[in-house]
C-alpha cells in the first residue's frame, strides 16, 4: 500500500501530476500507539448508481478537499494513441453542458474556484486520473456540483482541442525532452515493460499526442468517466451525511455506463538483462539508476508492506544503510536513494538512484551496491532496524491523520489501486507483522544479485557527454 | 530490395520457416552482363477479385513451384495475441470446405501432395505469410485448387485446434526457448522495436501462444485471407496462360474481401543506447551483437541498394572488410558477419554477430568495430571493391534465374514487402547506380560510431554463464 508520505507523489509514475502541495501538520499527535485504532476513521457510502463515496472528517479548519478519483490512467489507452488520458484531464476544464448540473465554459470551472478563494487541478497516472478542488467548506455543494457536471457532459470547442494538443506537447517538451533525467527515467520504465502499457509513457511519445484525435479522446472519455468507474473522495470540515445528500443531489443524477474490463498485456519472462546509457552535454555528474519490478499491495499485499518497509531500512534517508556505506564510508556516491511506490494495479517498481564520485567508479558503485542487497540476503537487517523503522512509519501515519487535505489523497490512490479502506486504516497495525524473515525472504526473491535474471530490473547509466568510452 | 540470395531465409525475422531448400543451379551463365536484361522476364496478371498472379517459365524440368503469398504476418496481430498468424499458417493444414473447390480432412492437403511425389509446406514472418508447394508440373491444377480452397474455406475439427497449439508451443520451447541465440535475438529485437510490432517475435510470447482462442484465429483468416490480400506465384515448367486459364478456375471463384489497411504503431526517436547481456551455462563462447534500424527497400530503394553493396564489402564474407581485419589481421575476433535484410515493410534491420577471442577482448572488439565503420564514414571504399562487389552481385543474380524454385521465393518476398516486379527484375542495372557517395553517406546516416543516439542500435553480449562480472 501506498505510505503516508505524500512527497512520492513526484514520482515518474506521475509524471502528469500538478502543483499539488497538500499540508501536513506539524503538530505532534497526542497518541502515538496505534495499535488498536483506524487512521483516519473514515467514513464509506455508496450511490445506487455505483459511485463509492468516502469522507474524512477533520474540523481543525473551516476547509475541505474535494477530489473524484477515476479508474482510468494511460495503461487503459488503446495502441498508438498514448498521452489520451492525460490529454482528457485537461481537456476537462475546457467546457461542459449539463441540463441540470449547469453549463460552464472553457476555463471557467476553475476561474469560479478561484474566484471563490479556493483552488483547483488535475493529475493523470497509470491507473487513474483524478481532479481536486480546495475550498471553503461552504462551497462545497458548488463544486460538486460542477465536478459532476463535468462527469459525463464534456462540451468543448474544437479550437481548445487544437490549442491544448499545442499545450500537451510543449509540457512533454518541457517535462521530458529537455530534462535527461526525465529522458532516463522514460527510456528504463520502457525497457523494464516490455509488452505491457506500463512501458509507455503517462504523457505520450510526442509523435503519438501530434496525431490524436477529439473522436479518440471523446471515445475514451464515454468509456471510462461514469459514476460506476468513481471514487469520491472528501476530506475537512464537513460530516458524512452532509456530502452524502449533496452527492444524491448531484453525482446522483448521473447514470451508470458501460465501463471496460481492464484488459491489459503482459510482459514476457525477463531472461536477459537490459541496460540504458544516454549521455547529454547537459549533464555534470554521472548517475547511476536501477529500476526493479516487484509486487504492487495489490498483487500481494504482505510483499508490498515488507518492501516499504526495506525500503525505509535501506534506503529512505542519510541514515539509511545504502547512504551510510556508500556515501558515508565507501565514499563511492555523493548520493544515494532508493525508493518504492506500492500503489500501481499491475507491477509496482523499486529504484535505486547514485550519484557516483565519478565515471570511473560506476562499476565499483555498483558492485558496492550488490553487497549490500547481498548482506540482506544473507544476514537480514537486525531487530533494532526493523522495530524502529516499523516505529517511525506508523509515527507518519499519526502525523497523516491531521492533515487537512493530505487525507484525500492518500484513501484516492491506494483506493483507486485496489486496496480496501481497512488496509489503508489499519496499516500501522499491519507492518508490525512483518518479520526479518519477511524482509529476507522478499530481498532473496526480489534484490538478489546473484540471481540477476529471474528478478526484472534494467540498469541506467546517464552520463556527461563524451564520456561514452568508460561505459562500454 | 532482397537480394537473390536465398540462405537470407534463415534470419530471425523469418523465424517461423521450415524446411526450404531452393536448388540453386551450379551451372554457370553464358551472359555475365545483366546490364539490359530482365532477370526473370517474369510475366503478370491480375484476377478481377484482386489476385496479383506472377509466372516464370523455366521448362529446364517438368516442376514447377506454386506459391501463395498473404500480405499477413505478426505483425498484423492484435496486441496481446501475439503468435497467431504463425499459428494459422499451422491450422491451414487442419481441414478445408468448400462447395466448388472440395473438402479436405486434417492433413490430407499434404498427403496429397506428398503421395503425388511433391512437397509442400509454409512459413510465417512480421510481414507475410506463404504457402507453397513443389511437384510435377501436371499437378498444378490439383495444387491450385486445394490452395484456392483454403484461401476462404478454412474448417477444422476444434480438437486439432487445441492438439496445434501444443505443436506451436514446443516449437517455441525448441526454437528459442532452448537456444540462448535465439533468446538473444529475440531479446534485441524487442528492444530494438519499442512500441512497434516488429518488436514482438513472430512466433508468439508463451503466455499469449498459450491464450489464444479459436474465434481471433478466425477473425484474423477472415480479416486477411483473400485473393486481393495476396500474390500468387508460380516459376517452372509452365507456360504463363496456363497458369492464368487455371487460376480464374480456381482462384477466380473467391470473392474479394474487405480487408484492413495496415496500421501500425511506431517506435519513439531514440535517445539512449541500450544494451541486453544474457548469460547462460550452454554458452561455451561470448559473442558480441549489434542490431540496427535502417531503410527498408518499400522505404529507400536507393539506400536499400547501398546497404546491401556496403553489406557485402564489411561482412558478406571471409574477404570482406571486416573478416580480414578483425580476424586475420587484428585477431580480436575468431568469426564475424553483417547482414541486411531488405524485404520489410517498415523499418529493416542490420546485423554485427561476432565471436570475440575471449570474453576479455568484448570492449576492444566494440572498439575496431567502431573503427572500421568509422573508415567508410571518413574514407568511402575503393572504387575497386565497389566495382567487384557490384560484379560478383550480379553475378548471384544470373545464377537465380536458373535455379527452379528460386524465383518464386525472391520474386514473392520482395512483392509482397512492397517492391514493384521491375525493382526486381532491373535489380542489376539498379546497383551499379550506387556509388562510393552513396555508401559515404548511408554510413554517416545510419553507422556513424561517432553519432550513435540517432541511429537506433542495439548491443548484445552473450555470455558464458558466471562470466557477468566481467561486462558491467
């Protein structure tokens, strides 16, 4: 499941995402063993036609977050048009005709928002693509009431279709093509799904968004944005049955569709092992990436907790394992991170980044590296590592709970990825069972370098320009 | 365009043919100067339902050679039903009805064939599929009106549909499964043709061999067999309105089809350069690959043409550029090749296969590679070796007229990826157009060891198991 630390969302898997910073609060929580209860208490309701509708309560401040998550990301894209879900959300903020829920014109959905004092945006992954509003709680209704207007009554003029196209490629242009980094990072996620949606980029390759059609997108649309397809999400100042009625009110007059099953190809065995080298006179320092493939909570829940889990004990922060031993002592790296995203409906990755003290230490870095995942598969990590590092998570979680929006959005993406409400409100509770067999067991299966071929992972090396030679 | 040289037919491409032999005559032409002549003075026809037909009138045997060619490959597939072109060419064999043509009971077409003293047989590639059978020219109608029947008529038992499809998954196991080379190949192609489907292997992924269904077996027969989705192609003892009175006999019944146009998704501009190592304990060798995109003859017939004269001097042979240099003179490698397939409808491929001395010379070997392409880019070649090579070309092509079975084959894989029946039969006279210009700057185009991100290439080491440390 995905952890409650909402600085993940600037992962490549997300690559569409914008300008979200939710609040955490800095205050302490008085009550630090979270045994015996939920995180967030939330409450769950469900309209007859099939939106799942959940509230978190949180009266600290007269605010609430809006949010409607949809079961639709760029996985769900049919061949050769990628960058259509993406296109969609912001096509969505361009126009829209409801008879009863009112008509709106390009632009205006958010300029009413902001107007009001709130504000407003859209992020498109994978798996789904999800729209917020932040706002005084008193305009609540209205917002719902224009986002449900939106959920089936798209109405825009053909030009904004022409100029927002204009607008998608220049984000690609700007997000991507200009950054190496981002290059990098498209080019391993590439290799590293081979045959599954995944490997395709959530913006698109660029020659894909020049050709798409308003017809394709409306298709896509029609599809997959239904009230069935759904999950309402609202988090402040605000009780349960209050958004319960103004959904019945709102989200309730629209009709249930016919939504697609997810039918999604899958890759081959991984029988070889695929590196990427890109070099660009725009890069000073070399860097080392290595993206793994491993098991979303959805696929095998006790896999993912252990995996968040090792990730914090190996490579979370400066006084996690990899950054002790390879920058700290080994002096090989200047930095060093790994980091797991649990919340993707097929396979979820694990990345390593470093930044080696040189070129030349790249395979020294990296054989530094296989020791340590080595140690793990040999020895695990000690008793102490685990209570604390299971101590400090459920520690996050506590400070979660009193965010005001950041709620919404941890509930959207493990919920809109296949967990259930009690995994996210019981999690505390549930990686306190993970044992040291656990996290032996998944690096043995998982991060064994000795066993490099049945484990999916691709090797990146981004390189300053000219110095190709080395990395033969 | 492909050249007349019919060993070509086991490259990776054509990964699923079986058992082809054509004899190549030993005896040597009279004419050696193909300047004015046509090669096979081939004559052509059209039905009114759409078939192409080709004759070659050979009367050196009482044999002919039928041919039928279906513009239908792998690469036509569904996404996720990967194999089942190839698998349709299998189930052909399984049973036909038809009201005029006849019946036949599984495995009974080649029966036939085999106990009127011929042989028969078929094979699939990304782009095509074709069937063919060799036998006495007096049982050309015979062979027609069977090949006639199937094209519309496909009926087979749903037992033979299951029982086939564990056929097609042992050939998997046995072709590529069990041989690291091919898993290689394999592996590089899909690495090579991100987002296209020449990136899948033309036999299937086991996962998806494995789920395929009658019902998208038929589809994909309805969709694409029918006679204006194909070339027929006779050469041998025949005369060419014979061949036309029987076919508007047999063929001529069969209705014109809808039939798709070929949409096919395309590959994102490479950036990076990526490579794939497989290790494995049946390698007793390393070798070295390097695949390239590169122009196709339907692309660039003129770039087409100086690729295959550039093929010839660096890698044809045991006298060419690359043999005498990196072998014999340099010993950094005990066997090397470069071949170029032109017969695809999109982009062709270029391969480097080379086996180093020992794992330790892999990144020297790179570099004289690098080396050698860099001459041609500096340096062109000599007029010399342009004027031999061109010479000993058409030479081959003399000799292909007189083979038997031959012609069908180079006139039916050039025809059916897109060439006109003059490329093939001005084929001589068209290359010694190429001059030394031409090969200087296909070379900086495409093989430019300097330039190496915007040539897309692949590199594959394979290597004796345990000796991975070695190629970080």
């Amino acid at each position: 499941m995905q952890k409650f630390i909402l600085t993940l969302l600037s992962a490549a898997t997300i690559s569409a995402i914008i300008a979200y910073t939710p609040t955490i609060s800095t205050v302490q929580a008085k009550e630090t063993n979270a045994a015996i209860k939920k995180v967030f208490d939330a409450k769950s309701y469900m309209l007859d036609n099939g939106l799942q509708i959940v509230v978190v309560e949180n009266h600290r401040a007269p605010v609430i977050t809006h949010m409607i998550w949809y079961r639709a990301g760029a996985a769900d894209e049919p061949r050769g048009q990628s960058g259509i879900a993406h296109f969609l959300e912001h096509l969505l903020f361009k126009g829209q005709k409801h008879k009863v829920l009112g008509d709106l014109s390009p632009g205006e959905f958010s300029r009413i928002v902001r107007s009001l004092g709130g504000e407003d945006n859209a992020f498109t992954s994978q798996d789904y693509t999800a729209y917020y509003q932040s706002i005084a709680s008193e305009h609540l209704e209205k917002v719902m009431r224009m986002e449900a207007g939106r959920m089936r009554g798209i109405d825009i003029p053909l030009s904004e279709f022409a100029s927002e196209n204009k607008v998608i490629q220049e984000e690609r242009r700007q997000r991507t093509d200009n950054d190496p980094r981002a290059q990098m990072a498209e080019q391993m996620t590439e290799a590293l799904f081979p045959n599954h949606p995944y490997g395709i980029p959530v913006i698109g390759w660029m020659h894909e968004i020049q050709a798409l059609e308003w017809a394709d997108a409306k298709k896509f649309y029609d599809q997959y944005y239904a009230p069935n397809n759904a999950i309402l999400i609202v988090s402040g100042d605000v009780k349960g049955e209050e958004v319960l009625a103004i959904a019945k009110r709102t989200y309730g007059i629209i009709k249930r569709a016919k939504t697609p099953a997810r039918k999604r190809t899958t890759s081959p065995p991984f029988i070889s092992q695929t590196s990427v080298t890109l070099a660009h006179e725009s890069i000073k320092e070399p860097q080392f990436r290595r993206t793994y493939r491993v098991p979303s909570h959805r696929q095998d829940a006790q896999a993912s907790l252990t995996l968040e889990i090792l990730e914090s004990i190996i490579g979370g922060s400066s006084t996690s394992r990899f950054y002790k031993s390879l920058v700290i002592k080994q002096k090989l790296a200047t930095n060093i991170s790994l980091s797991y995203n649990s919340s993707a409906w097929n396979d979820a990755t694990l990345s390593i980044v470093a930044t080696p003290v040189s070129v030349d230490k790249m395979d020294a870095l990296q054989d530094a590296i296989d020791r340590e995942l080595r140690k793990i598969v040999m020895d695990g990590v000690t008793d102490q590592e685990l209570s604390d590092t299971i101590s400090r998570m459920q520690g996050e979680a506590i400070y979660a709970r009193d965010s005001l929006s950041g709620p919404a959005m941890v509930i959207g993406y493990n919920l809109i990825t296949g967990a259930t409400l009690d995994d996210i409100e019981y999690w505390p509770q549930r990686i306190e069972t993970v044992t040291n067999k656990h996290i032996q067991d998944i690096a043995k299966t998982y991060l064994n370098p000795d066993q490099p071929y049945t484990t999916p992972y691709v090797n990146g090396f981004l390189l300053p320009k000219n110095s190709r030679g080395n990395m033969k």
